[in-house]
C-alpha cells in the first residue's frame, strides 16, 4: 500500500446544492414545515483530476474548460505526475518504485499511454470492474472536498479553483492513512465474495471444459470444486449455464444436421428424445 498512488476526476460546480442533513433544522411541536425552494446544480463547472498515496496529495490539476480527458490530454497529465512525484516522493522516483492505481477508462488503456509507462517501467494496475465503491477517491477524497462546498455559490471558476485547492490543502495525514486502511479492509471484505460471484464469467475455455466433462462423467459438484480450485457456487452455475445454452442451441437447430453443430456449446438436456444428439455433439 506504500507504494500505490491512486487518481480520479471529478466535477466541482459553481453552486452544489446542499443535503438534506445540512439543510435540516429544529422546529417546535406543531409548526409547519418549512417551505424550501427545490436547488440544482449550476452549469458553471471545472473538472478536478486528483492523485495521492497514503501520506498526501500527490498532484493534482484542472482541466481548462471546454476539454475532455482524452489520450493525448492524460499523457500530458501523466509526464506531470512524474515529475511531481520526482520533487516530492524522491526515494520512490530514484527506484522508481511506485504503482499507479486508475479505472478502466479508455485513455488510461490507450496504446500511446501503455508505450509510455513501458517505457518509463511504470506499473499501472487496473481498477476491479463494477467496483465504484472500492475507488479511494470516490469514498474519500471527493466526499470530503464536495461536502465543504455544498451550498455555496462562487462567483466564477477561479474561485472554484481556489476553494478546491484549499479544502485539498487542509485534509491531515491521518485522513490519507485512515483511508488507505478502510480501503484495505474493503478489499479484504468484499473482494473474496465478488470474486466468488464473478468467477465464472472469467473462467477460461480449459477449466470450464474440464467441469463440463466432469460434471458429465456424474462427478459430485463439491469434489469438483476442490480439483479445479472453483468456489462450489462456481462450479453450480457453470453447470446450469451450460444446461441453458445447450438447450437453446437445440431447440434453435432443430432438423440440423450434427457435423453442423459440432462447435455448438451444447448440454444436457433432461428431454429424452434429445439423448441420443447430445451424445454425438463434443460439449465444445
């Protein structure tokens, strides 16, 4: 965790409304409630990108108006960081012993992007799909910064700017260590059962064919499981898939010749007249 440095980007507006515990207030037994005007957010807009580690801030900037983060603007961004992280994480540069942390957005993927860190020997670790809850920046820092300014108008987007810098500038250490270790406490928590989730719709050909032949040959799910190193639920519904397509793709070829289906991923089915089919049909 030493090591990593995480980044994101986001949008700090003109005027955030505020919430509804911060608008709240005390009223006596029996008054109305009060009226409130309904508040949305102003169109005035900057957009913030941020990186940091477990100490500080490591650099952050804004995005002049009127352009997006594309592949050419992030690898602008990235020789920034780098030197950033030369004047103020030198005993990590000289090694360069530090990893990047990003989401999967295509300008963080793009091939210009990739030759750059190749080049620099620069790791960049990708973040787990469907996660927006394990991204430091989305449970941290962001939270924070926006929470000071909801509720507030600026009157233009130096302004923005400049109450954006000072919120940055006041958050402690213990706040970036404090939330490095929540962070490694929700991987620890979460990670094991979404992975357990998701396993199948990242199992390779070889292992699901060797479950599917297994399964087929009446081996029990749970001895399964502990061959292929699959969590049981795994092994469950790659089974029950299998079952599934096999009986759409027969009931899609009905009268279809069987060198046809040869490469069909087909199952099998419970239906007694399409025994004999399923036999002359390789699972893969």
């Amino acid at each position: 965790m030493q090591k990593i440095i995480t980044r994101d980007e986001t949008w700090v507006y003109q005027y955030d409304p505020e919430t509804k515990r911060q608008s709240s207030q005390w009223i006596e037994r029996g008054e109305p409630k009060p009226k409130r005007a309904r508040f949305t957010k102003s169109k005035v807009k900057t957009l913030l990108v941020t990186f940091f580690y477990i100490n500080s801030l490591v650099h952050h900037e804004f995005i002049p108006f009127g352009r997006t983060i594309n592949q050419e603007v992030y690898l602008v961004i990235m020789r920034r960081l780098r030197e950033a992280v030369r004047s103020k994480r030198p005993e990590r540069w000289q090694n360069n012993d530090w990893i990047l942390y990003v989401d999967n957005a295509r300008p963080h993927t793009a091939h210009v992007v990739l030759q750059f860190l190749a080049k620099h020997s620069t790791i960049q670790i990708p973040h787990p799909p469907y996660s927006p809850d394990l991204a430091p920046n989305d449970f941290f820092l962001y939270p924070k910064l926006k929470m000071k300014l909801k509720g507030r108008k600026f009157d233009n987007v130096d302004m923005i700017q400049a109450e954006s810098k000072a919120t940055l500038r006041n958050l402690s250490k213990s706040d970036f260590i404090s939330c490095f270790d929540n962070w490694k406490k929700k991987m620890e928590q979460i990670m094991p059962c979404r992975c357990q989730q998701r396993n199948f719709q990242y199992t390779d050909d070889f292992t699901r064919g060797v479950v599917i032949r297994l399964k087929r040959a009446d081996g029990f799910i749970r001895q399964i499981a502990a061959d292929t190193h699959l969590g049981v639920s795994t092994v469950h519904r790659l089974w029950r898939r299998w079952l599934e397509k096999g009986n759409e793709a027969i009931y899609r070829n009905v009268g279809a010749e069987p060198e046809l289906l040869q490469h069909a991923w087909i199952g099998v089915s419970f239906d007694k007249q399409w025994r004999t089919l399923i036999q002359l049909v390789p699972p893969f």
